[in-house]
C-alpha cells in the first residue's frame, strides 16, 4: 500500500490562513449529525487530456470559481463516494475498506464517461484528507469523519459528449448520527418513483440518481417516514433498496436476503462487508429477488422477523415499519431486531478496532 512518502504524484501543502480555533471546532463537532459540518481542508487533483492527473494540493477548504458553462451545471457529469474515517481506542486514525471506494468510484467514472483516478491515487488523497483534519473527529458515541471525495466535469462547452477537463476533490465532515430522530428503527415509505432502470446508471455513485430520488424523498418526509423504499422499474415488484441504503431481510429460520446486483443498485461495502460476516455466523444470506408482496406477507405470518437498511452513512439502522399506497405493515415488533444489532456490533467492532480484522477491512493511518 502506499504511504505519503511514496505518492503516485506530488502533493503541494498550502498552508490554512485562518484554521478554525480550537474552542470553535470542539463547538461545532460536539453534536454534529451529518453534512452540516465541514474541516478547514480539502484534497484537490485536476484532470485534462494533456495532462492528466496533475495539480494535487491539500489546502484551505473553499469555494470553487465555475464558469457558468461548467457541464457539470447541465448535463450533472459527477461522481462521488462515502466513506468513513475512525478513532479506534488507542487513538490511532482508520479507514475502512478505502480500496472498494477506489474501485466504485472508477466504475462509476466508467458509466459517466469521465477519467479513471488511480486507485493508489484515491486513497492516497483521502488519507491526506484525512491527516489535514485529524483534529476534527467528533468525540460522541458513535462518532467518524465522513469522508466525501467526489468527482465533476469543469469544460466551459455546452455541446452534449463527455467534458476534457475535470476536478477530483475530497472534503470532511464529522458525523454523528445519519437519522435526526434518533428513532431505534426508521419508517420507509414505498415509492411510486423509480430510482434507476436496466442499462442506466442506478450501479454508479452518480448525483444524478440521487437528484430523481429528491421527489419521492420529499413526498416520505411529508409522510413522516425516514426514507423511501425504490421497486424495479419493470415490474415495479421487486424490491431494490432505499435512496441512500442497500436493505436485507432476516427470516425466523435463519436465512437472510438481499437484493442482487442486478445493475440497477448500488453495490454498497457495508453490504458486501454484512454478507460476509452473516455467512461467518452461519447464516445462510441469498442475494435473490424479494417482491414487496411477500415482503408484507411475510411480515403477517411471522416468517420475516427483521430488515434493516445499511450503508456508510447509516451504518446498521432497523426498519420498522412499512407503508406505500398499497403496503402498510409493521416488521416484528416494530422496534430494531436483535440479528441487527448482532451484526451491526461486529462490524462496528471491527471497522473500530475492538476486534480482529481477518480480512485485512482495517486501514490504519498513522
Ligand atoms: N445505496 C445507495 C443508493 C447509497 O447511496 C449508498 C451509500 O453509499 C448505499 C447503498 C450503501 O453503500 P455503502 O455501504 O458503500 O456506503
Ligand atoms: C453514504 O452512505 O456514504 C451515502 O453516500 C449515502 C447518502 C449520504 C448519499
């Protein structure tokens, strides 16, 4: 793996003028919930057919200069990823699993015809984001730096192909809980919306998924529900996952399901991560089709007994309850399962440090 000493380019540092006072920045960590608050730095790497990658900085976090011909202003060519950086108990500073952010993040470069960024290169500069904030990790229970490096094409053209210059950039943010209500088990609502179809982009971290999702996500809240719930756009039968979480549903005789990845959902690290840590518990986890029928069925007669929603900024977090025009049921007792919570504890364990990693999930940066 690389270290800062051996980057695959160089870095310029730019020193902060002003950072944020100590007493200010206890202040604004101390209860942060998520995406409001933001580090003094980010990490910066342009992009153009002449170059390549080229211009790397850690600097002062500030506005970016967008000619209004920009592309990403009308035709949304961005990516970005999630993904969280920890504490563990001996003060040390991790990453989880930052090399499938990498490789999600070059497939989703593929899908937007925009350019690939070495992997090494990614995760070199989200541990110098990293570095350059290490101060600004919430101390509350649960608490990470969310780490959001994201990708948008700068070409001042209006013309309609993939732009010739691009910006790669990386901010902090320190994160508590991702839900405000604090509620044990959120409440979905099943949209009448289409998230993504077969052949687009609903497989990519790509804004412009999450901006179709923004309709339907006001219409749940207006609801008094936590997220929405998206079905296939064929059939509009099958289960796919939330707007920003990858669901999987827990049956009485120990068997789990999750949707697959079919193209049209995004192929979370906390899924993949959960799938390989039930099968360790012995539980049998099928990535297989759910239709929301049988899901509802299943909820009356007992046989599901639990579902939760997973993903970076959620972590583990408990369905509860269901409702769309058509569905309206209660999962178990409505509150969070203990097959949940089992499995959020071992991977908070070990993204944490708390316990072994076997499978190498643990970055440690210092
Ligand atoms: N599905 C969607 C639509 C998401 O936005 C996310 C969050 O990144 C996930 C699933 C979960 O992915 P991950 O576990 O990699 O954070
Ligand atoms: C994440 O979990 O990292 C996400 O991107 C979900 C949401 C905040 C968009």
């Amino acid at each position: 793996m690389a270290t800062l000493a051996d980057s695959p380019i160089a870095f310029e540092t730019l020193a902060h003028p002003a950072p944020t006072p100590a007493n200010e920045r206890a202040a604004r960590i101390a209860e942060p919930g998520f995406g409001t608050v933001f580090t003094d730095h980010m990490v910066s790497i342009d992009w153009d057919e002449v170059h390549g990658w080229h211009n790397a900085k850690v600097g002062p976090l500030e506005a970016i200069p967008l000619h209004p011909a920009s592309s990403v202003l009308h035709y949304a060519q961005e990516i970005f990823e999630g993904l969280k950086a920890y504490r563990l108990d001996d003060g040390t500073m991790a990453l989880f699993r930052p090399e499938e952010n990498a490789r999600r993040f070059n497939a989703s470069a593929q899908r937007l015809a925009m350019p690939e960024l070495p992997e090494d290169l990614f995760v070199e500069a989200v541990r110098r984001a990293v570095a350059a904030d290490k101060d600004w990790f919430p101390p509350v229970d649960g608490g990470s730096l969310y780490i959001r490096p994201f990708m948008f094409a700068t070409e001042h053209f209006l013309g309609v192909r993939p732009a010739k210059n691009y910006k790669f950039l990386v901010i902090c943010s320190p994160a508590g809980n991702y839900f405000k209500s604090g509620a044990p088990a959120v409440s979905v609502w099943v949209s009448d919306y289409t998230r993504a179809a077969p052949g687009g982009t609903g497989a990519a971290k790509c804004g412009g998924n999450y901006a179709a999702s923004l309709v339907p996500t006001k219409e749940a809240f207006a609801l008094h529900h936590d997220q929405t719930v998206f079905l296939d756009a064929a059939e509009h039968k099958w289960i796919e996952e939330l707007g920003g979480m990858n669901l999987f549903f827990v049956f009485d005789d120990g068997t789990m399901i999750t949707p697959p990845l079919s193209g049209t959902i995004l192929p979370g690290i906390t899924r993949d991560s959960l799938i390989t840590l039930a099968r360790e518990e012995g539980l049998a986890v099928r990535e297989e089709r759910y239709s929301i029928d049988q899901w509802q069925a299943d909820a009356a007669s007992g046989h599901l007994v639990e579902t939760f929603a997973c993903g970076t900024a959620a972590v583990v977090t408990p369905v509860g309850t269901v409702a769309g025009r058509e569905h309206n049921f209660t999962i178990g007792t409505g509150g969070p399962g203990q097959l949940t919570g089992r499995l959020k504890q071992r991977l908070v364990d070990i993204q944490r440090g708390k316990a072994a990693d076997p499978h190498g999930w643990v970055m440690k940066l210092d």
